[in-house]
C-alpha cells in the first residue's frame, strides 16, 4: 500500500479588517437605526399631525376654534384620584378618550353646577358621536358629594383630587379661576384647549365636533 507523505499543516489567513472601516460601519448602521427608529415615530404621529393640522390650518371657510389651543400641549400628569367607590383612579387612566374636564368644589356651588350641565348637554349634542367624549368632574375639596349630585353626574367621570396638584396642570385664563373655565383633553392624554369662561355650548360643541371629525380616521370610542 502507498502511503502519501505527510503533509505540514497549513492555515488560511483572512486580512483582518481596519480599525477605521470598523468605525465607519457601525456609524453607519447606527444612522441608519436612527432613521428608521423617526419613521416609526413618524409614522405612529401621522394620524395625530394631520387631524391637527386638518383643524387648525386647513379650517374650510375661514372658521376659527372658538376655545383656546394650548402650546405646547400638557399631558395628563401622575395624579391619583378616587372615584365614588373610594377606589384610586390615575388620571392617566383616562386616555384613549376625548375628555371635557371642570375642576370645582366637592360643595359644587350654582358655578359649578351649571358646568356639569353644559358638559352633559354639550355631549348629548354630539348625538352619534357622542360616546367619544367624557365628561369628567375633578372635583376638590373635603365637602361630601351630595347624594342628588352624585344621581345626576353618574354617566360622568367624578374623581376626587388634590387642587394643588391638578393647578400645576391645568391653567385658567388670566384674571380667571381654575373652576370657570372647560377643558379639553385629546385621546393621547394631552390637554389641549380651553373654553373660555361663562362658554357658550353651542359654539363649544361646534368646536368638539369639527375635532371628533378631524380625528375620526384615527380615533374609535372607548378605551
């Protein structure tokens, strides 16, 4: 049998890559991370930048908001509420809806009722679209809800807060109390109008309803 000589082992040396190409490419591929990551979020704000703009800018027949647009807008901050129930309710909570917030006294003087009655009313106005929008009370204070007032506000979302807490968010108008105006918060939690004080419903609703139909491509009822 012929052998065949051994062989010296022999390897394969690959050039090594050069410390600048390494840099080169990672920067490379950390830009384009980069420009991916801003189409993403681009793509995610799309819907909300173009009701926006459909609303404000675009505005067929030279219409104005009738409420003040916030800006920059406010999300809604870590505050901790509790309901009728005594359960604890994060405002956060309460995102995913278009909300129409009043801020008042637990003791809900003639003010004050007066805007849990335009809020249900502007509401009721929005007819089918109403199920979009809730009315929310903050309400403050150490007074006790009267039993009557809870009746009428049960379709409403009542939450006892912290006053202190809820003016480091909200702001009136100047020269203007925290109670005398409405809010408007967008289903992304930002608030993001306010109606002026003693608001007219009318002009409020137009107002809700040009915003429920900028947005309707992108926002459903219910959370």
């Amino acid at each position: 049998m012929t052998r065949t000589p051994d062989e010296p082992l022999t390897m394969t040396v690959h050039t090594l890559p050069q410390p600048g190409e390494v840099v080169a490419s990672d920067a490379a591929r950390t830009r384009a991370g980069r420009w991916k990551m801003l189409m993403l979020l681009l793509v995610c704000a799309a819907p909300v930048i173009a009701s926006y703009f459909t609303y404000y800018v675009i505005r067929p027949e030279g219409r104005s908001s009738y409420g003040e647009l916030i800006d920059p807008q406010r999300p809604l901050p870590a505050i901790e509420g509790r309901n009728a129930a005594g359960e604890p309710v994060s405002l956060p909570s309460l995102r995913n809806q278009w909300l129409l917030i009043s801020v008042a006294d637990s003791a809900c003087d003639e003010a004050c009722e007066r805007h849990l009655y335009l809020q249900r009313q502007i509401r009721e106005m929005l007819g089918r679209e109403k199920d979009r929008l809730d009315w929310v009370w903050l309400r403050t204070g150490d007074a006790p809800l009267r039993e009557p007032l809870a009746q009428a506000t049960a379709a409403a979302v009542v939450l006892h807060v912290d006053e202190q807490e809820v003016s480091r968010w909200l702001e009136p108008a100047p020269g203007r109390q925290l109670q005398d105006h409405l809010y408007v918060v967008d289903p992304l939690g930002n608030w993001m109008m306010r109606f002026p004080a003693e608001v007219d419903p009318k002009r409020a609703r137009r107002d809700m309803d040009r915003l429920l139909r900028a947005s309707a491509f992108w926002d459903r009822a219910g959370r």
